[in-house]
C-alpha cells in the first residue's frame, strides 16, 4: 500500500454556509488510509465542526495567524495579556496594515509541516494568499465556489498575480471554470471542474430528525435555504410571495439561514404586510427538515457557481424553483427534474404557481428526481485522479 498522502486545508471558518458544508462533505469522504488531513480554520467559526466525522488535526490558528475582530478575546480567553504581551506590536502592526490597505498574511508565520498538498478550500478571504506565501506543499490547489468574479482594481491586480501560483484552480461548475477563464485566461490549462461532494445518507438522516413548526394546516409549504445576502435574492424571494399572496394563494415561505440582510428582511416582512406567509427561520445546524417537509424549494439567486442547497433538495426529491444562474444547468433539467427562471420575482411567482396548480408537474419533478444517483463516491475518484493525485 502506497504511503499516505499529507493533505492541508486552509478555511474562512466553519461556520453555517454551502461552501463549508461542502467542505466538511469533502474532509469525510477521504478515506483514512489514504490520507491524513490538518485544518487550519481562519476565523473562529465552528458550527459545523462536530459534522466531520474522521480524523483530523485541527491546526491552531492563534499560533500562526492574526485577526482583530477575535485576536483580544482569544488573548483574554487564554490567559491574559501579560502572558502574550509579545503579541501586542503585531496585533497593532495588524490593525494599521488594515488602515493602510497592505498586505496582511504576510507578517503571519508559515506553517512548519511539509504537505503533499495544500488547499485554499475557498478564494473567500486570506487563504488563498496565506497558502501561496506561507505554507510549503508538493502541489497548492485554490477552490473556487462563486459563481461571478466582483473583484476590481487593486484587489482583481492581486488575484492577477496570485491565482497562477497554484497548480490546480478548481471550478465547481462549467459555468464558474467560464467566469474564471474570462478573468484569469493565464490560468487556462489549471483550471478543472469539479463537483461537490454530496453527503446523501447525512442528509436523509438529518431530514428525519424532527418536524419544523409551522408546517401545517392547509397552505401550501415553500422553502429557501441560503445565506441572507444580496446574492442569493431575498429581495426576489419577498416581492414573489407578495405577488402569489395577491393571487390568493394560501402559502408559508420559510427563509433558513442568516446573514447581513436580516434586519432589512424583517423590515420588509413587515412592511409588505407578510408576517403571516414569510418566515425568517434563522441559521439551522439541520436545514434538512425545512426542505424535507416543503412542497416546493426555491433558490432565487442572482448569481450561484454550484447550489449546494438545490443539490440537498434534489436528494430530497422536492419539486424546485430556480432562477437561471450559474451552474443551475448542471444540476438541473428544466421542465424535467426543476423550473428554472429568468431572474424575477414574477417569474418565481409563476413558476410556483404553476406547481400549485399542476400538482401532476410536481410529482413528475420528484419522480425524475428519485431517479438520479447522487452521492460523493464518484466525485471522490475524480478528485483522485487529478487534484490529490
């Protein structure tokens, strides 16, 4: 048997996202013969952490990196500031450099350990950087998951010069690998698509765990799962259930998920008069019991690389709604296992209401959709024979 391969990962956090769904996914479907696996998790966001099932060496973070909004607390936490007052002059040298606009990763201490390879699992924040300049590996691989590329200026300059040190740039969907290729054509020949590993027995199992409140009586159940963030359209998502309300439609959309629109979204709620049919059900360790108990999931995005919730719905075999982004088309076959939409909120109240009245429509989406085999055994083989070959 061949040796195991060392493997590094470098996070934003693992906090409560698709992308860090996707990555506790990825983490417990290598096998521990194969691969042994350090984490190193950027900012102290934990809330999946008890998901990954195999074993993994949680670097701390503490010891290599800095971060103003938790560095004080962490101090506190641990001992106090005399103990590492030898932290102060980095701390400040920290927050000007955040002032100033300058480079942060690189006063952070590299890591010590030699890896087979190393893994920005996301172009979010300072992993790519920190991997490229900090951490010593036969292969470094950037993972790619948005599906549009908004950077401009200075910080597009230094994705310019940064993305071409890795030696693989994984897209999660065609449609993300074309946004990159369009931004970064020195990265043709890097670039692969990969899918996401899907947890299909996680996702079943956590679906029975219990029954949300709020899911009975006579309307109809509609269900969002996703961040409460401009792109993911909760704005589309409101004036849609405004739209079908005024039909007369007896229906009960649940939002799960936080995010920086949270307050606007309950004014919102408010003032279109829906607190009775739109629900803001908050961030969910187990989301899979809203989707599981739903009629009909919808992800209204303005842009997405690969839905991981639509994925999740799809191995629930719920009838979906999806506006036509990203990798949408890869997951999807519109008028056989989904709809998908031009990006508005009538065309999202259309196609919902089309489902409500054509009950044949929606059984003939979740007949197709218990039809498809999905899971991470093949994904994994894929990862195989290219970015952990």
């Amino acid at each position: 048997m061949p040796p195991k391969k060392n493997l590094l990962f470098a996070c934003y956090g693992l906090g409560i996202g698709g992308i860090e769904r996707c990555l506790v996914n990825l983490i417990n479907i290598l096998p521990e013969d194969e691969f042994d696996v350090d984490l190193l998790v950027m900012n102290p966001e934990y809330a999946l952490k008890d998901q990954i099932r195999r074993q993994v060496n949680f670097l701390d973070a503490f010891s290599y990196i800095l971060n103003t909004e938790f560095t004080m607390q962490e101090i506190r936490k641990r001992g106090g500031l005399w103990k590492y007052r030898k932290m102060l002059l980095p701390y400040f040298d920290h927050r000007v450099r955040i002032k100033l606009g300058l480079p942060l990763w690189t006063t952070f201490r590299p890591l010590e350990k030699k890896y087979d390879v190393a893994v920005a699992y996301s172009q979010n924040g300072l992993a790519p950087y920190y991997v490229a300049d900090k951490v010593t590996a036969g292969r470094k691989v950037l993972w790619y998951h948005n599906g549009a590329y908004e950077k401009k200026e200075k910080d597009y300059a230094l994705d310019q010069r940064y993305y071409p040190r890795f030696d693989y740039v994984v897209a999660v969907s065609r449609h993300c690998a074309g946004v990159l290729r369009e931004k970064f054509p020195c990265l043709e020949g890097k670039i692969t698509v990969l899918r996401n590993i899907c947890d299909r027995e996680h996702i079943l199992q956590g679906a029975d765990a219990f029954v949300p409140e709020g899911f009975s009586g006579a309307a109809a159940q509609i269900v969002t799962v996703g961040r409460l963030a401009p792109e993911k359209g909760p704005d589309l998502a409101l004036e849609a259930c405004r739209l079908l309300r005024e039909e007369g439609r007896k229906i009960v959309w649940h939002w799960v998920g936080d995010g920086p629109m949270m307050e606007k979204a309950r004014a919102e709620v408010k003032r279109l008069g829906l607190e009775d049919c739109f629900r803001l059900e908050g961030d969910q360790q187990n989301p899979y019991p809203y989707i599981k108990n739903a009629g009909i999931y919808v992800q209204p995005s303005y842009y997405e690389a690969y839905s991981t919730t639509v994925t999740e719905a799809r191995v629930l075999a719920k009838p979906i709604v999806t506006t036509a982004v990203g990798g949408m088309e890869d997951q999807l076959t519109d008028g056989i296992t989904g709809s998908i939409v031009p990006i508005s909120a009538r065309a999202l109240a259309e196609a919902i209401g089309s489902l409500l009245d054509r009950e044949e429509t929606a059984r003939t989406f979740t007949e197709n959709l218990q039809k498809e085999a999905l899971g991470g055994s093949q994904e994994l083989e894929a990862y195989r024979e290219t970015v952990f070959a």
